[in-house]
C-alpha cells in the first residue's frame, strides 16, 4: 500500500501489479464537487439577472421621478426668461430678435466656461491660485463641478494628463488614510465586543458600530458643514448647503452650488483651500465608512454574485463569531490561527483483494494537533 498526498489529506492508492486505481471516494467527491459548483454559479447567475432587472427598473423609475419633479419648474423659468426677452424688445424697438439671440448665444457659452457676464460679479479671475488648487482637487478627486473648464488647448491637454497621474494618486493617499483611520475605529469595535459581547450577537455589534460610524460622518462631514456654508454663502439655505455636501462627498459633482463664487465674497483665495481641504477629510471618512459598511458579509449584496460560496460562507461564519475585523484595508487585526486548521488524515484498512468500483472503501479519521 502506498499513500499520496492530496492537498491537506492523505489518500492510499492500491498497487494491483503495475496498475495503480484511484480510489472510487475521489471520483464520487469530484462528480459531487462539480455539481455543487454548476448549482453555484447557475444560483449566482439567476441572482445576478434579477439584480440586474431590478438595477435598470431603478434607474427607470428614477428617470419618471425626476421628470414629474422638475418639468413645472422648467417650464416656470424658460416661460420667464421669454417674458424677460419680450420685454427687452418692446423696450428697445431698435435690436433685433436675431442680435439678441446671438448676445444671449455668448452669455450662455461664457457661463458654461465658468465666465460671468454680470457687471456685479466677482472681479478676480477664474484662475488665481486659490480658484486654480480648487479647481485641482476636483479634477483629482473625480468630483469635477463642471463650472469651471479649460479654454485653451494646452490646458485641455495638461487637464487630461494631470487626471491620469493625479487620480491613481489621490486613491492611494485616501485608501493609506482609511487604513489609518481604521486603527481607532476597530479598537471601538473591540470595546464594544467587551462590553456588549455577553449580551448581543455579533452581527448586532456590528451593526451598532457601523450606526455609530454613520452618525459620526451625518453629523461632522454633512450637518455641521452645512451650517457653516449656510452661513457663509449668502444665497443658501441650510438645505442647499446640506445638498452641496453630499454631491461633494459622493463625488457626484454637479456642480449647480459651488461655494466661494458669490458677489464680493471675503478671503476667497483662503476660503477656497479650506473648502479644498474639508472636501478630502469628508471623502476619506465616507471612504471609511463604505469600508465598514462592505466589511459586514451579511449586509454586502455583492458576495451574493460570487462563485466561491465556499469563500462566502467562510466570510458569513468568521463575521458571526465578530472574527471578520479587517475591513479589507489591511490586517489591522488578524485572529490567531493556530487551532483554527488541523490536518485529517484518512487511513484505509488494508484488504487482500482490490475493492469492487461499486464498493466504497471504509475510512477512519484521526486529527494531528
């Protein structure tokens, strides 16, 4: 009798002259194997095409909304500016509908390059070094506001080469943070597994730490900003500065509010970098928090579309016993491993003749420690 190794068992296979037969457990445990990972992937793929379904359902029923919501308003605004151009001509008899059309032509141009025609706006220019570094952190951030462009080829082209370096660099300097921030937010997770472990589960541990790490980000990167934009921008109210916060930290950037462009606005240049520097704290931490948020198996909707349920299930297992503690930004706490894996290794009585293909061969289990 001779023992092979497959993997962390060891299987004896059974020299009949000089033909060897592998035993008929791992033809058994390989037709099962194969099975259990087609029922996988056909269960993956059906939970995948109706997620998909449900996807394009959303974005339908998002696009119906928005249109009911926002057409009346529409329609509110063009009806007065056409009221506004009326009045112009029957003020001014002398231009003429064409000249008009084309000096409001250059208007809107101008605005969408970030340019005022108003004679109140702000003197100082689009490019200053304060307007300039904000302007950098959007592009690099991937917010990207749209108020304020490149005119010049040149510029366009060092625009499209500076995102291409300063983009994969920015993700780098905000995932180092999040490992960084994810020291103190996994010691509170500690904590509160000692004080709270003898009476809740872990997944409600869990739970109540993402809540705690969700109030922090509403109340420090949206409420309180929002009071101070609020405060300092004088045609906001508090909702458009809360609305301003998070397409900002979103990185959805629509770029209908930006702060620091109003009418004689004081210390602009400064005002600026501190919107700057406000804008990476708050993706870092919203960065964080999807880190926790995705960290918890039971609530992360995309292992539901893996193939490897052996992998998901081993990730379900350690977040139930509050084991899963590295958040996927490094081992800042890995748990010990020299218990969790013991060796099998399955032994066969030896017979006097070779087993039938139809007999099954008997096997004793013993664990090395």
């Amino acid at each position: 009798m001779e023992f092979r190794n497959y993997g962390t068992c060891i299987e004896p296979t059974v020299l009949t002259g000089k033909m060897e037969t592998i035993p008929v457990v791992h033809r058994r445990i390989s037709r099962h194997y194969e099975g259990t990972k087609m029922l996988g992937m056909c269960r993956t793929s059906f939970l995948f095409s109706v997620y998909l379904i449900i996807y394009v359902m959303f974005l339908f029923s998002g696009a119906a909304v928005f249109s009911v919501l926002e057409t009346p308003p529409e329609r509110a605004t063009k009806a007065r500016v056409d009221g506004a151009i009326q009045k112009f001509l029957n003020d001014n008899p002398s231009v003429s509908d064409q000249a008009l059309e084309e000096l409001i032509s250059e208007i809107v141009k101008a605005s969408n390059r970030g340019v005022s025609a108003a004679r109140n706006a702000s003197g100082e220019p689009n490019w200053s070094f304060g307007q300039s570094l904000f302007f950098s952190s959007t592009v690099v951030t991937t917010i990207g506001y749209g108020h304020v462009t490149p005119l010049s080829r040149s510029g366009k082209i060092f625009c499209m080469l500076y995102a291409m370096v300063g983009i994969p660099l920015t993700l780098v300097l905000l995932s180092a943070l999040v490992e960084r921030l994810l020291i103190p937010t996994v010691w509170l997770l500690q904590w509160l597994n000692s004080r709270l472990g003898h009476l809740y589960q872990p997944f409600n541990i869990r739970l109540l730490h993402l809540f705690i790490i969700v109030l922090i980000l509403i109340g420090l990167f949206l409420l309180t900003p929002a009071a101070v934009f609020a405060t300092l921008e004088p045609e906001w109210d508090y909702l458009d500065s809360l609305y301003y916060c998070f397409i900002s930290l979103t990185t959805i950037g629509l770029g209908d509010y930006i702060p620091g462009d109003s009418a004689n606005q004081p210390y602009r240049p400064l005002y600026k970098i501190a919107t700057t520097g406000y804008l990476f704290l708050g993706i870092t931490f919203m960065m964080l928090t999807l880190a926790v948020f995705y960290d918890i198996p039971q609530l992360n909707l995309g292992l539901l579309f893996s193939s490897s349920d052996e992998t998901n299930m081993e990730k379900v297992r350690l977040a139930g016993a509050g084991m899963g503690l590295q958040y996927g930004a490094g081992s800042v706490y890995s748990p010990g491993d020299d218990n969790s894996h013991r060796q099998v290794v399955r032994v066969r009585s030896r017979r006097d003749d070779s087993p039938s293909p139809d007999e099954a061969p008997q096997m004793k289990e013993f664990q090395l420690p």
